[in-house]
C-alpha cells in the first residue's frame, strides 16, 4: 500500500504534470486558433530577402532593408488604456485607433508594421523600461529606393508584405522575391535585375522635366532617351512624380508611368511614319508634288482641312520640313486603305511594345472598314489616331535600322544571387517595316 507521503508526492507530480500539458494545449491554440494565418506564416516561413533593382553600371535603384514592427499578444497586456496611450504617442498613431486594435483581437496581433526609426526607438525604450507588458519589436524586411522619386514610375512599389504591386516590382515579382517551398529555416535571396537605364541620364532628364514642367505650367511631361540601335531604354522620365519610399502620401495619379500607360493623337511627329508608309507602297515618291494653299480639300468632306500655313508646291521632304498637313493628306490619296493601314500597324502602332510595364497602353488604331472620309488624310498627320510615347520611340528605330523595328528594352539582365547571370536581354528584331 502507499503511504501518505507516496500519495503526497504523486499528487505533486500529478499536478506539475497537468499544468505542463495545459500550458502546452493552451500555447498550441493560441498559435493555431487564436493568431492570424499571416502571423504564424510569418513565425515559421523562411525569410525571402528581396533581389535589387540595379540601373545598367550595378548602381542601386531598390534594395532590401529591415524595419521594425509593434506586435501585441493581447492576454499579456496588464492595462489596455496606459498601453493604448504610451504607443499612440511613439507610433504617432489616434489612441482610439490603438485601443481598438487591442480590443478587438483575442491573441496576437499587428499595432504598427515597419515603423520608422524615432518610432522603433521610442517603442524600445518603453519596452526596456517595463512599462509595456505584451508589447513586441519584430523586425521584418522592407523596400527602400535610395534614389527616392528617381525613376520612381519604373520601379513601382511594393505592398506590405513586400509584394510587388506595381511597375518593375510587380511584373518581376518572382524573380525579385522567389516563394519559398515548404518551411525550411534557411533564408531565400531573389534574384538581381538589372535595367538598361543610365542613373545620370535618368537624374538629368528627370531634372530637365521637372523644370519645363513648372516653366510651361504643365500637366505631365515625358523625356525618352533610347540607344536607337539597341532598342535599350537610357532614360525613360513622367513628372509629375512620386517618392517610392512614402507612396502612401501622393494621389495614384502621380505614380502613374505615362510613357507607357497614355496614349494621345501624336500630330505632326507621326508625319515621319505616314510620309515613308506611302513612300514604301509606291503611291508617293520622291519627285510627287502636291499644292498647299492653307488647306485640304475634298469632295468627300463636307469642310476643308486648314493647314498651318501655305506652303505652295511640296514633295515629302517640304511636307516633312514645313509639316504640311494639306502636303500630307494630298499624299494620302495616292495609297489604298488596307496596305497603308497594315504598314502604320507594322511599325507597332495599335498594339503594345512588349516592355514589362503593367497596364501599357495599346494606343487606337482603327481598322479601315470603321474609317470615314476623314481619317485616311488625317491620320497622315497624326489624327484620328493615338499613340502612347513609348510607341513613337520604339516606331523610330525603323529609322535607324535599316529599315527594322526593333523591341524596345527596359531590363539589360538577371543575374542570380551567386552571380551567375541566368538571363540577358540582347538586341531583338521584331519587323522589317521598310
């Protein structure tokens, strides 16, 4: 039989035992149920260290850093108004907002995520002095763009979970930041990229915009700078812009890649596309002359067409110098619908150029059989169709090709993160146009 102090050490041992168990259940549902499916994926998934966005000379564009974040596992929390009111202070957030956080989760949850430094050092310092039981600094990975607005429209963002969202981020979002496989511990680096800009160009056609852009009291405006024989993009500016590192704080318009994303009736410049169109197809030549007396006039149309002058007898290099527009829809008589339509289409008007940008606009070209009177000699000079700018740069290097259009680049290469290069993007033929 046993004897008391036997029955006494058991129950002991009984006891310690059930507590142990209980605090394990409890910890187990605490983590399983009570923490958010973010949180614990946090916990246990491997650390994926973004790649860089480098420019063409390995010069930094983006690149990964750590930030501080505020967790909260609420049942250690011994006073939620003192709580409340300490960290709305250090965290410049509403107290009513911290409280309602608080309140409102039973276990774990998120106060603040990727707090700046005065932030994450008022924090610590009431952490270390005690008087913020329940209250953590987790330190999480984040995207930082030294360059700050440089190229920002380009780059694009990440979300809050270093997702890319928009511009280069989000169309390379996989090679940047690789999904981790299963829950090994070991940390998973991205991919480098590595673009075709030049970070001087950039900064001074950057610079050069953002004064016309103020001197001419305008709405937007775009600088290109392409190697016309590369197809390689060496600047590629919108303003107005936005600071990459503070997105939250500008209006989505400023972030907003017009090069790619707006299209509009490119004028006079779409001349040099039109004039070698009917050149190419044989309806014009070089010793065709046409008669500008101010205006373009057509039995069809009920009005005539002004043009900006009167320019008197012209052949397509005076239509090209004085940008005639009567020169150029005369010429558009002598060229049938159908092959002058699929020779402007050929230099990659209607459709996208294939760069990596999210949302790139199409541009409007219209089949013939929606055209009217009108639009055959006013698309000579660059109506009745639109254009995104990226599309005029891309359509000019037929130019300075030979005669071949080329795909315009904006990623030079992708290079692993043990320096091995796994892809590079080269000179690409895409069309003979002329």
């Amino acid at each position: 039989m046993l004897e008391r102090r036997d029955i006494g050490r058991l129950g002991t041992v009984f006891v310690i035992t059930s507590v142990v168990i209980l605090l394990i259940v409890w910890r187990y549902v605490s983590l399983m149920l009570l923490t958010p499916d973010d949180a614990r994926a946090a916990k246990f998934a491997p650390r994926v260290e973004r790649g860089p966005i480098l420019d063409r000379n390995g010069r930094v564009l983006a690149i990964q850093t750590k930030l501080d974040s505020v967790t909260a596992w609420i049942p250690d929390i011994e006073d939620l108004e003192t709580t409340s009111t300490l960290l709305s202070s250090a965290l410049h957030m509403e107290s009513d907002t911290v409280r309602s956080i608080l309140e409102n989760r039973p276990g774990f949850a998120y106060v603040k995520r990727k707090i700046s430094q005065a932030e994450s050092e008022a924090t610590r310092a009431l952490i270390d002095e005690g008087r913020l039981p329940g209250i953590q600094l987790v330190e999480e990975s984040a995207r930082t763009y030294p360059e700050q607005r440089v190229a920002a429209p380009i780059l694009g963002i990440v979300d809050i979970d270093n997702r890319g969202i928009e511009g280069i981020e989000l169309q390379f979002d996989e090679e940047l930041a690789p999904k981790p496989t299963g829950y090994a511990r070991e940390e998973v680096y991205g991919n480098q990229l590595f673009l075709t800009l030049d970070l001087n160009l950039q900064y001074i056609a950057e610079r050069l915009a953002g004064e016309t852009l103020e001197a001419q009291k305008a709405d937007a405006v775009m600088i290109l700078v392409m190697d016309a024989t590369t197809g390689e993009f060496l600047a590629l500016v919108s303003v107005p812009s936005f600071n990459p590192n503070t997105f939250t704080a500008f209006e989505p318009e400023f972030r907003l890649n017009r090069a790619a994303a707006v299209a509009y009736e490119p004028g006079s410049v779409f001349k040099i596309f039109s004039m070698s169109a009917m050149l190419e197809l044989g309806g014009v030549t070089k010793q065709s002359t046409f008669v500008c007396n101010g205006y373009y006039e057509n039995p069809d149309i009920p009005e005539p067409i002004k043009c900006l002058g009167v320019h008197g007898i012209v052949g397509p290099t005076e239509i090209i110098k004085y940008s005639c527009n009567a020169g150029a829809a005369y010429a558009s008589e002598l060229v049938a619908a159908r092959p002058f339509y699929e020779l402007i289409r050929s230099f990659g008007f209607g459709t996208t150029t294939g760069l990596p940008f999210p949302g790139e606009s199409n541009g409007l070209l219209e089949s013939p059989s929606s055209w009217s009177a009108r639009t055959k000699p006013t698309m000579a000079f660059g109506q009745e169709i639109s254009t995104s700018a990226v599309q005029i740069v891309t359509a000019a290097t037929v130019f300075a090709n030979g005669g071949v259009r080329l795909r315009p680049r904006i990623v030079r290469k992708i290079v692993s993160p043990d320096g091995r290069t796994t892809e590079s993007f080269g000179r690409t033929p895409v069309a003979r146009v002329l």
